[in-house]
C-alpha cells in the first residue's frame, strides 16, 4: 500500500528534520509521499529544509491554520495510506508497518494513533493489537485514505485546536473503530504548554475560539467556571 505522510511546520528547525527522519526509519514500510506545508515560520531554514526534502512543499506566507493545511494536502495526497504527523512527535520501530496491518485486518479501523502521554485514555475493547480508546485518540495518526473519503475534511474552528477531537467524533459516527497500538508509543519531544512564547500565545487564543465553535458543532454549551466563595 502506498502511504502520504502529511505534517505542518512552523519554524523549530532544531527538532523537525531529526525526528522526520527518525520517523522515516523506523517506520518498517516505505512512504512514497512526503507533504509538507510551512504555516508562516520566520526561520527560513525550516522552509530550506522542507522545499529540499518534501515531494510537494506549500508554502504560506501566513499561518492558515492547522486543519486548513492538512485539508490543502489532502488535496494533493495520492496514497492508500494517510499519515498525519507531528513535527514533535518521535515514534517507535515498525510503527507505519504495524498500522497497516490493522487496516488491512480490520475495515472498521478508523484513526491509528500512538500513545504519547505516558498512559493511553480507557479502552473499551481490544481489536487484535488496537486498543479501542473511550475517549479521543490524538498525536500522530494513521488511517486510510478510504476513512478521509467517507468522514470528510478536517474541522477548520480555529487556525488551531479541536478538529482532531472533532474528527474523533465523525469516524465514531461513520462506524469507524479508532484507537492506540498496544505496544507502540510515542515520544512528544516538544511540548509547549505554560511557556510564553508568541506561538504559544497563538495557539492559546486559537483554542479559545475552537472551543466555542466545537461547542456548537457537538450541541453542547461551553462549561461556565464556578466563582469561588470565601468564607467568612
């Protein structure tokens, strides 16, 4: 089966080349695609780096948005395989070829996913070597590209934040079964959550406003925060 890996960047050129190419090999299936589409980095390394490696780089002069450049690839993606990744997200040894054998076992396999938090959400059941998750599977994915036909693009709420929660969501419907390998996680080397950066800044108002537009599209209301009370 042919496979297009899809990420985004926006700049850290100190981490992306290494663990794209870490990715590369230890992923125990050959990836005929590469697409990469640079959202507005200053550092024009990363864009040097992306232009010489990828098989089709877009390049924004401007962040678009997260969902918005991954539906933009999608467009030009010619694989059986999809694979959305994390430009920080290192994965293990045989992680493309293990994912494909669940989808070739199993149609119902929607959204493969690598678990980087130290422990997978609960699972509701175990399919072969997936573990069917309770709750949303995030990081890097792997699907098929018969799973993005049926489902649809992905949720453009915000330039970041909520359209894989979202999509989570729309493969449950479409009858799709996502969930986590057992036995294959995942490293999240860069994380950014409390830092003050302006893209961390960014994509903390980003989220604010996918929250309210994810709101509405799930039927449900933002949950308001309870004042505190003191005591006298």
């Amino acid at each position: 089966m042919t496979v297009s890996y899809i990420m985004n960047t926006i700049d850290r050129f100190d981490i992306t080349p290494k663990v794209t190419a870490d990715n590369r090999n230890t992923a125990g299936h050959p990836i005929r695609q590469y697409i990469v589409t640079d959202n507005g980095s200053k550092d024009m390394r990363i864009k040097r780096w992306a232009a010489g490696f990828a098989h089709k780089f877009i390049d924004n002069a401007e962040n678009v948005g997260n969902a918005q450049a991954l539906n933009n690839a999608m467009k030009v993606a010619t694989g059986d395989i999809i694979v959305i990744a994390g430009n920080d997200i290192k994965l293990q040894n045989k992680w493309l070829s293990e994912a494909i054998k669940l989808i070739q076992e199993n149609p119902k396999v929607g959204l493969i996913g690598f678990n980087w938090r130290g422990n997978a959400s609960k699972t509701k059941e175990k399919h072969g070597n997936l573990n069917e998750q309770v709750g949303n599977v995030f990081g890097t994915w792997v699907m098929s590209r018969k799973v993005y036909d049926k489902v649809g693009p992905f949720n453009e709420f915000s330039k970041y934040g909520l359209w894989d929660s979202a999509y989570n969501h729309r493969c449950e419907k479409a009858g799709f079964i996502n969930g986590y390998i057992h036995g294959i996680d995942s490293e999240h080397i860069g994380n950014d959550v409390g830092e003050s950066s302006e893209y961390r800044k960014m994509k903390d108002r980003e989220m604010a406003k996918a929250k309210k537009a994810y709101s509405e599209f799930m039927g449900t209301k933002p949950k308001k925060r309870r004042k505190r009370t003191t005591k006298k």
